[in-house]
C-alpha cells in the first residue's frame, strides 16, 4: 500500500485563508476550496464549525471523483496543536460524517514542507496569514521556528505586513514621519474609513489576524505603484522569513531551503529579500522552488509517502 496506489485519498489544506481539499481516486485528480476565515472561539479554532466545511468539500470531491469514501484522509491544520484543545475531536467528527479509513492529522508546517521539498531534508518556511518555518532531516532532527501567532510572532507573515501598512497609514493621518498617503487611502477604502477600520479590527476578537491580512494585498499593490513605504515593508517582511528560515537550519542539516503560503504570491517583492536574507546567515545554502504546496503535502501524506512516519508534527495516525 506504500505510495497509495489503487487507493481513494483525500488531501485536506486548513489555513488563515480558508480551507482547500484534494481528492485522488484511480485516475481522476479533483480538487475544492472555500475563502472564509478559519472560525475561531476563546483563541482557539472551533472544530465544531469547521468541520462541516471540510466535510462539505469532501463530499463534493468525493462525488466529482467517483468514490463514496476515501482509504485515507491527512489534514494539515495552522495553530496546531496550540489552537486545538482537542485534535482528536476534529478526527471523532470527520469520521462520523464521512466514511474513512486512515486519518492523519498534521500541522501545516509538516505539510508545507512535504509539499515544497516532497519528503526531502531541508528546511521550509511557510507564510500566510502566520508564518512558521520547519527544519528536518525526516528522522532525528525536527526544529520550528516562530509560529508564535501576530501579537508574539509571525514575523513576516500577512498579519505581519498588513499591520506594518495601517500602522504607516495612520502615521500619515497623523502627520507623523514613516507614514504613507497611499496606504492611508488604500485603508480607507478597504475598510470604509479610519473609524470603521478601528471597529472592525479591536471588536475583531479572534479573526482579527485574518483581518490585518486582508490589507495584505493592498499594500503589495502599493510596492508596486513604487511607494518607497510599502517596498520598504515588504523588504523587512522577506527578510524576517529569510531569518526566521535560517534559524530552523539544525547543525547537521543539509542546507535545502524552500518556501510555501500564499505570501509568495507577492512575487519578487518578498522572494528577493527572503533568498538575500538566508544567504547572509547561511552562505552555503541551495535555494529551491517549492515542488508543490501545503495541500499536494496533505495529499502525499494520505499516500503515505517518506513523511508518514509518526514525526513530531504529525499529532494524530490512525492505523
């Protein structure tokens, strides 16, 4: 059964920006997404009310892919397993709302990783609302660095860069020096005013990390225009990756690093900064384009490929 040939596998992807499913079944290859928030409570993820959107996705995949059950389900969830009180309840509820043999519960550090470097030693950072890095060697060496969530950590991440650019918004509001007029306006028309971006962000409560992300891509377009505040912004965003890469690299490590999360669709805008800042801390490393992302790594994990094999950030296997 190594590989997962012949076999019905699912592929799940839960992250700041929604939840995504990839089914495999004989020849087809099938895949489903939603945009909404990852659905929070008391800091924590509300498994309770996720799980009927993944079982949603499932369903549709499953029925797109000609099957009525999967042989195997991995699941790579962010915030685990700080933001999950109970992981096995997640499994307790797919199971009895779809039919499943093996089901894997990881983070997504661990399915970033087998997506980018595809079972690979290495190291791999992943940005998107958060950002978290992973250093393995697949057996001894296991070490993660940040992660820590927007008010400890996260450096870098969407969180991170939307919260830079209405912090500069507002210095311009104030007429304070650091602040840009072309992230004020953005602001403004993104959350329909200063007093509204207030309101959503401190009643935000648990989605308010998604909601400083969201003016993520609003500041990339900024960079782009060539406003010198927002480059600049995206230039320390790239660089904490790249430091934050650099410090998951064990002593023994081989010196692979890639990268996953959706923050790199900026492009050059964080790319550029994020290689020059690995390169600096470890001038023998080898940079190389992910292979694929967190949910092709749910997906190889389901196969049961050279990472399924109980590491320290796969929480839940049954067999």
């Amino acid at each position: 059964m190594s590989g997962g040939a012949g076999l019905a596998l699912a592929g799940v992807d839960v992250g700041g920006g929604g939840v995504r499913v990839a089914a495999r079944c004989g020849g087809a290859a099938v895949r489903a997404q939603d945009t909404a928030a990852v659905p929070r409570v008391q800091g924590g993820i509300d498994v309770p009310r996720l799980v009927p959107r993944i079982l949603d996705l499932l369903r549709g995949t499953a029925q797109r892919s000609g099957t009525d059950r999967f042989d195997r389900i991995a699941v790579g969830l962010t915030g685990l397993p700080d933001l999950v009180e109970d992981p096995d309840e997640l499994v307790r509820l797919l199971r009895a709302g779809f039919p499943a043999g093996d089901v894997l519960l990881a983070a997504d550090a661990l399915t970033t990783h087998a997506g980018a470097l595809r079972g690979r030693p290495g190291v791999v950072v992943a940005a998107g609302t958060g950002s978290v890095a992973l250093g393995t060697d697949l057996h001894r060496l296991w070490r993660r660095t940040d992660g820590w969530g927007y008010l400890l950590g996260d450096r870098g991440s969407g969180a991170w860069v939307g919260q830079e650019g209405l912090r500069r918004a507002l210095l311009a509001l104030d007429g304070l020096p650091g602040g840009s007029a072309t992230l004020l306006a953005r602001a403004e028309r993104s959350f329909g005013g200063v007093q509204e971006l207030e309101v959503q962000l401190y009643r935000g409560g648990d989605a308010t990390s998604s909601l400083l992300a969201s003016f993520c891509p609003q500041v990339a377009e900024a960079a782009r225009e060539g406003d010198a505040v927002a480059r600049r912004i995206w230039r320390e965003a790239g660089t904490h990756l790249g430091e934050t890469a650099a410090a998951a690299a064990s002593p023994g490590l081989e010196r692979t690093f890639s990268w996953g999360g959706r923050l790199f669709d900026a492009g050059a805008l964080v790319s550029d900064p994020f290689r020059a800042a690995v390169l600096r801390r470890v001038p023998d490393a080898r940079l190389v384009d992910p292979a694929g992302d967190a949910l092709d790594g749910a997906l190889a994990l389901a196969a049961e490929g050279p990472l399924a094999h109980r590491p320290p950030y796969l929480f839940r296997h049954d067999a």
